[in-house]
C-alpha cells in the first residue's frame, strides 16, 4: 500500500517536472539529470527530488531586469534583450494604462519594421508588459530607466537645459521599493553628471541596499531601431572606476554579449559615456545642417545638392551618410540634446563652444522657414484659402514618431497664412496630427498621461488616408516625409485634379522634377536648380 501510494506520488512529481521543464526549457542551462532518464518507478523518486531542488535554484537565480519606461527606447531594446536572452526575465513597465495595453495587444503603441514579430515571440514568456512598477522594480536586479527627460521651459535654464524631475521620482521610487542591491542603468539621454545626482539619492535612501549606476546611452536610428539592436555599431557602457563597479559593468557586459561581439561593447568611465551621447547626436545633426546650409548655396548657384553630396561624400574621411538635403532634421533627440550640450557648455564657461554648436538649430530653423517662404512667394504671394497638399507628417520614413517633426513648423507656417492643409501619412494618426499642431513647444516630451488627451481640432486641417485624396483640388503639393510610396504615385493623376498652375513642394528629394515639370507641375527641390517660374518670384527671407 505504501509502494502504491509512493509511486503514486512519484509519478505525480515527475509529472510535474516534465511540465515543469516545458516552461523553462528556453532559460535553463544543461543539468546534469534529463528527463528522458526519469522512469516511472518509485526507486526515482529520491533522484526526481533532488532534480526538482537544482532546478527551483537555477530559476530562482534567473537575471531578471526592469525597464522604467515603455516607449520609443524602452519597448524595443527591451524586446530585443528578451529575445537575444531567454535565460533572462524581462519586464517593461510604465504608468500609462493606455500604452502597457497596447503592448500587450496585436496593435502596438509604436510602429518599427520588425518590432511586432520580435514582442509577439518573447510577450509572455519572459518578456513582460506591465503597469505594477513597484513590484517589479523590487524584483530586478538591473533595472533600466528610460523615462522623459523633456527640456526645461520655466526656471533656471528654461528652453535649453532638461528637466530631470521623471528622472529624480524614478530614483526615489526605487530607493523606496528596494529590498536588494540593484545596478541601475541609464537609458533616457542625459545631462553629463546626472549619474552622480542619481547615485547621492539612492545612497542617502539606500537602508542597507547597494546600488551601482550604469550609463548606457542607446543609438538607435528609427525606422531601422530593430536592425540597429540586432547588429549595433557600439554598445556603450559607462561606470565607476571601482570595484563594485567595474562588476557592474560586466554584468551588463555579460547581458550584451549574448548576441554582441565582446569588440563592439565598449566600456568607459560614467562621464565619457554620458558626454557621448551628446556629442553623437550633435555630430549627426551638424552634418545635416551642413548639407542644408549648401543645399541654399546651390539653389542660388545653379549647383545640384544631391551632385555635390555625391562628391563630398567619396571622400572616405566624410563618408556618404547623413548628406541628402531635406526640410530639417526632426526626432525627439537631436534638437534636444543639442540645446542641452549649448547648456552645459555655457554652465563650464564656454560660450564660443556653445554658440558653435547653436548655429546647428539655426540653420535647421533657417531651412524650415525658407522652405515655408519659398511656398507663399511661389504661389503669388499667399496662400490665404488655397488647399495645400501635405504628404508625411512623420519626421522620417519607416516609422510614426512625429516629435519635433520638421512638418510641424511647416504646417503651422502656411497656417499662419491662412492655407487650408489636407494631410496624409501613412503611420500617423488624426488625433496625434491634432495634437502636434495644437500643442505647446517642448509638450511632446513628457509622458503621454501628461499630454493633452483630447486635443483641439485645428481648423483648417482636415487628416486623410489617401494621398490622392489629399492632393484633390489641392493648390499645391508639399512632400515632408520620404516616404517610398510617395515616388510611384501617378502624378499624372493628381495633376489632371489640382488647379493650375498645380505646384509641387519636394522637401526630402524623393521624386523626379523632370518628368513632374513635363507632367505641367511647377517643381521646387530643395537644393536643385530652380524651376524658371521661381526664379522670377525668389523667396523672401
């Protein structure tokens, strides 16, 4: 009876070892006791136990990091450790309902080739969407924070310096849930020495918890954000030059080094890695700038933009990145970081350094402007009541992100004329279009729970989702966003239902102005030789 009853319960754990198993078979390293040598015989049942307390300690010891911040940055760096890691727990937390919601759905909160087939794959087996941030927070052992860091627009360095109030909440949040030693990491964009301020809140909170804090600035370009974690140039990580943190950064390092090849993961001391970023960003957006600056020059000249990018960039020591002339560069970081570099440079006593690096803006806000007057001076000098044509609203192809897209200045522009606009974008919605027309500078960048939720409806505006919709009865056509689709539309088509003289606008270079000027369009590129119609009406500045 007592051979039955332990067979019985033989059977029942072995059982539940195989399921057991099924669940952690991706996050589990070889062990020495598999299940194809269990048996179902009660002489087993002592070796079953001793398995069954191995494996409750190895997944006991699973790594399991939190990440503070379920956005552009968090969501899918998050997603792709997940993927790349199975022996690690990964959760993404956030305090907007509304977004955790749409990660864990079939319609995610942000739209990145790619990115739906890697959460799809890791969403509920050791990647997780969630709004109970303490919880989690509690149980990481690394834990990432990438929260807002908007720019400050009242108070000591307003309109330059960021504001780091999401940042300091974060730290204390986690110092008050804290029952263990963390490593927290940097995520979000940062000023330089914010690590130190962070690390003097949670020591002076810390009750007995240790902490080491880590910088690891992303690099991720949107559009290409799952190919760029997939196969990045550098992973960066900044920390202490002790001991404890030097065991900080390789267990980072360790984390990375999963998929990353051990040269590509550079490690610094915190500073370099925060200055980094910065500089990175600054440096892109200095090269655009750069291109814009000529793209005037040529348009002036007679000289082609895209022919003299094309020459420059053959020389191997500039490179060929970074040089098609456009409206403006747009994104949530570049200007950002731009304005927090000039802060910092004039907070050390810098100012030449810092007014260097503002010509950067200026040119970029010139380029705006002088796209917006090269329109009304084309088009008899206003625009009052005329339909205008917006194809893209998006501050670059391949993705949905609207923030300091250079549209926004654009459209506000030829509204500030009275134009009536029609806009189109493939990835954008009506209520987000609104919203970025309708809102304060510098709003965008603070959590979505803290944003206008029911915009104003700009009048004037109508959203569409047909390009040829938008372009019909259209005075003329302003193409903001590259787009593919945006160079095999039929412009016959659109042409044969706009008023003439029917304009076109290219502000990113995408279609042929040859071929639209025999079509009967009026084309402006942005740095080609201009079209004889608008050199007889020149923009004014």
């Amino acid at each position: 009876m007592v051979f039955v009853k332990k067979s019985v319960l033989c059977t029942k754990i072995q059982i539940l070892t195989l399921v057991f198993l099924s669940l952690f078979k991706h996050h589990l390293p070889p062990l020495s006791i598999s299940p194809q040598n269990f048996h179902l015989h009660p002489c087993n049942f002592f070796h079953t136990k001793k398995f069954l307390i191995r494996l409750y300690i190895v997944v006991a010891k699973m790594v399991k990091i939190c990440c503070l911040g379920a956005g552009y940055v968090g969501g899918p760096t998050m997603a792709v450790i997940a993927l790349k890691c199975p022996s690690i727990e990964v959760a993404v937390v956030d305090i907007s309902v509304s977004r955790i919601t749409a990660w864990n759905s079939d319609q995610l909160p942000i739209y990145e080739p790619g990115l739906d087939e890697v959460v799809k794959s890791c969403r509920g087996k050791n990647l997780f969407f969630s709004t109970d941030v303490e919880k989690h927070v509690a149980e990481a052992d690394i834990i990432f924070v990438s929260v807002n860091t908007p720019t400050k627009t009242r108070g000591l360095g307003a309109g330059k310096a960021a504001d780091l109030t999401y940042w300091e909440s974060a730290a204390r949040m986690i110092a008050d849930v804290s029952k263990s030693d963390k490593i927290v990491v940097e995520k979000s964009t940062v000023p330089v020495k914010t690590a130190e301020a962070i690390e003097k809140i949670l020591t002076h909170n810390s009750k007995g918890v240790k902490y080491q804090i880590l910088s690891n600035p992303e690099f991720l370009a949107e559009g290409t954000a799952i190919e760029d974690l997939f196969a990045p140039d550098r992973v960066l990580i900044g920390g202490r030059e002790t001991p404890d943190g030097q065991r900080a950064i390789k267990a980072l390092k360790d984390v990375y080094a999963h998929w990353v090849p051990e040269e590509r993961i550079l490690c610094t001391n915190l500073w370099s890695a925060e200055l980094s970023k910065l500089a990175a960003n600054a440096f892109l957006a200095q090269r655009i700038s750069s291109v814009n600056a000529m793209s005037a020059l040529c348009e002036a000249t007679g000289a082609d933009v895209a022919e003299v990018s094309h020459a420059v960039g053959k020389d191997t020591r500039i490179g060929h990145k970074f040089l098609n002339a456009s409206v403006g560069f747009g994104g949530s970081c570049f200007q950002k970081d731009i304005l927090n570099l000039v802060y910092i440079c004039e907070c050390n006593g810098l100012p030449e350094v810092a007014n260097y690096w503002k010509q950067v803006i200026k040119v970029n806000d010139y380029q705006k402007n002088r796209f917006v007057n090269r329109i009304v001076s084309s088009m008899f000098n206003t625009v009052s009541g005329k339909k205008i044509a917006i194809l893209g609203f998006a501050f670059k192809k391949d993705t949905g992100d609207t923030r300091e897209t250079p549209a926004i200045d654009v459209c506000q522009g030829l509204l500030g004329d009275k134009a009536r606009l029609s806009i189109y974008d493939p990835q954008v919605t009506e209520e987000q279009v609104h919203k970025d027309l309708s809102m304060n500078k510098f709003d965008w960048d603070h959590p979505v729970h803290l944003q206008p939720m029911s915009p104003s409806t700009v009048k004037q505006v109508s959203v569409v989702w047909d390009a040829y919709e938008a372009a019909k009865g259209a005075h003329g056509l302003c193409i903001l966003t590259e787009w593919d689709e945006f160079k095999n539309l039929d412009y016959k088509k659109i042409y044969d239902n706009m008023p003439k003289p029917a304009f076109v606008f290219d502000g990113r270079n995408v279609v042929n102005p040859q071929k639209l000027r025999e079509i009967g369009f009026i084309v402006y590129s942005i740095g080609k030789p201009l079209d004889s119609w608008l050199k007889d009406m020149p923009a004014v500045a």
